[in-house]
C-alpha cells in the first residue's frame, strides 16, 4: 500500500491533469510545448474528447485538430511513423523510412508539422539520400506528397567562379569574400554561367543558374526555397530582395539577414483572394519557407522599384500580413526617374547609400497610401 497509488488517487490525478486543460491559465496556452506523451494521444483519439474541450484546445493553441491526425495519418501512409516528440510548430529529427539513416542508423529526417496542423515538410539531410516532400490536410490521397531529388555540386558539374565571373561581379561590386559566404559557383556550357546554390541547413537544395546576358534556368526536380535561407534562421529582421545579386547587394552594405525570391516577379497584383497553400503555386517559396518567416517581428520589403517589383511586394505583404511589413524607398537616378534595385544603388551610390535606403524604409501601409502599390 506504501508503493502502491490507490486507484482513486490515480483517477483524481487524472481529472486534475484534465481539467488543467480547459482552465484559462498560461499553462493551457501552452499545452503543446508542455506535454508530449499526453498531447500525442490526445491527437490519436481525438473524438473521445467532448466537442466543448476539442474546441477550446483548438482555440487555445490556434491547431486545428482535425487537419492534424489527417496530416499524421497521411505522413504515415509515406512511411514516416510520427512519435510522441511530433508537437506542431517544432523540428523534429526522426529516423528516415528511405534510408534508415545509414550505418549509423542517425535521425536524419527534419520533419515540421506547421502550428495549425494545416501541413507537413520533411527532409532527409543524409548526403546519399536527401528525400524531402510535403503533405496537406484534406486531399483525398497521398498524391498530394511533393519530393524532390537528391542533388550534389559534382553531379551538376559545379565548380568555383573563374576570373571572368569575378571579375563581372566586381564590375557591380561584389566582392569575392561575399561570393564565396554564398557558396556562389560556375557551371561551364559553351560559355562560364553563374551557378547559384540554394541551401537549407548547408545542405544543397536546389540551383539557379544565369548567364552573363540574364537568361536564366532552375535545376529541375527541386522544392522552391528563398535563397540564403539559413541567414535568416536565428533573425528578428528580415530583408527580402528580387533576386540573388539584389541579396549579394544588400550583403555588401552590412546586412547578412537577407533572402531573395527564387523566381522573380508577377506582372500585377492578383485582384482574388489568396488561394489555400496547396494551390498558391507561384509562391510555394514562401509556403515552404513559411516558419522561417512567422518568427520574425518586422520584414523590410526591398523589391525592385519597377511595377512587377511592386506587385511581388503587395503579394508578399498579403502572406506576411501588412502590419509587421516596411517598405524601402529607391532614391532618385535623376529627375525623371529612381533606381530600380539594391544593386543599381550599390553599383551607383555605394554600400553606405543602400545601407541608408534600407534603413530609412517606410511602414509598408504608410508607403502605399503615399505612393501606391502597383
């Protein structure tokens, strides 16, 4: 009896713990970061709750749980078997169903269930495997399961920038030590091409290419990421740019917290409301790269001054939500015209003026009212 819990003591605590649930403390809000065997089951089972306690804990965590036992069973149907540690909005490193992490057996799949449960992304970060993909609650089958290729610099040929590509990114001044951070390489097809290389976690994820004349191509078979994602992993303050040089640019003036968008601009603003994630094909980037993005307070809008540049900017204030957004304010070339990007003002006025430019950007909102959106 000494050792033993009386079966009324075990249900009183059980009650207690239960309740704790759908109290109006701080603890409740934060039941997910708090209990992980419990809140597991609780996803396992989760019409054995009374309908008043499931609403409040969706309420209460902003989860839809629903969408989440879909998303985890959808998640099991491709092989990844989801453990007691699968808290929404968390990494979690599990072992990889493709590769079972090698001979070292290690827990090489990153897998992300967004806060609301609406999806999951994965990634194997294994060299020799490298299987990644997405699920989403509510398709009817795994179809919905996207995944990429593993990809490697020797099997696309890449190799260091040669004199001819140094020499054209210093004509817009970008040094080689800033080349070299970004891991920018060459590709050589009947002529030098840029090579710019996406990465996620050192990884290599994906590659852009762009020739000296501005044709450009994407490695095929690879999940959309925005460019220099792992320099934003641990920022408050993100700078968004058009491009990869724009971002190189911005670097060059003392800001490492910048990203680009993998593929450039829309001709115009949509005028229909934003589509779920799953259709929102034109920025899968921002889907993919979205919990980046949720934990930072203000995000600097620094866009090309053109009128698809200021199109990309109101459809990336729509995602991010227009009351945590700046704007910059390109300065003047002459009086008839500004300059368009980071770039012309680095090439142009120097890194002191563009580090100026960003740091004098508007409220997004207050800019648009005084010089419009598109």
């Amino acid at each position: 009896m000494g050792r033993t819990m009386p079966f009324t003591m075990i249900q009183h605590c059980h009650f207690s713990l239960f309740n704790s649930y759908t109290t109006s403390t701080t603890t409740a809000l934060m039941l997910p970061r708090r209990l992980g065997r419990v809140w597991s089951r609780l996803l396992s089972y989760p019409r054995h709750l009374p309908g008043n306690i499931m609403e409040r804990l969706e309420k209460r965590n902003g989860i839809d749980i629903t969408k989440l036992v879909d998303v985890k069973r959808k998640l099991e149907l491709v092989g990844i078997n989801c453990d007691d540690s699968c808290i929404p909005g968390r990494y979690i490193h599990l072992l990889c169903p493709k590769c079972q992490g090698g001979q070292s057996m290690e827990r090489s799949l990153s897998l992300h269930i967004v806060q609301d449960g609406d999806f999951a992304m994965w990634r194997c970060f294994r060299v020799d495997c490298g299987w990644a993909g997405r699920v989403f609650a509510g398709s009817n089958s795994v179809r919905k399961v996207i995944s990429s290729r593993k990809i490697m610099e020797q099997s696309l040929g890449l190799e260091p920038l040669g004199e001819q590509l140094i020499a054209y990114f210093g004509e817009r001044m970008i040094s080689e030590e800033t080349l070299r951070r970004n891991s920018v390489m060459q590709i050589y097809v009947d002529q030098a091409v840029i090579a710019f290389t996406y990465r996620h976690n050192g990884v290599l994820v994906g590659c852009k290419y762009r020739t000296i004349d501005k044709k450009f191509r994407q490695e095929k078979g690879t999940v959309k990421w925005l460019y220099g994602l792992d320099d934003i992993n641990e920022a408050s303050e993100v700078i968004i740019v058009e491009g990869e040089i724009d971002k190189l640019s911005v670097e060059e003036a003392g800001f490492q917290n910048c990203v680009s968008v993998p593929c450039g601009a829309p001709q115009k603003v949509s005028d229909k409301e934003l589509p779920p994630r799953e259709k929102d094909t034109g920025f899968q980037y921002f889907w993919n790269c979205k919990e980046y993005l949720d934990k930072v307070s203000r995000i600097i809008l620094a866009t090309d001054g053109d009128t698809p540049g200021r199109a990309l900017a109101e459809e990336l204030a729509r995602r991010l939500g227009k009351d945590r957004c700046w704007r910059v304010r390109w300065p003047k070339k002459d009086e008839f015209c500004s300059f368009k990007d980071a770039n012309e003002v680095l090439k142009h006025l120097g890194p002191g003026a563009l580090k100026e430019v960003i740091e004098n950007a508007e409220l997004y909102q207050l800019h648009v009212s005084l010089h419009g959106s598109h």
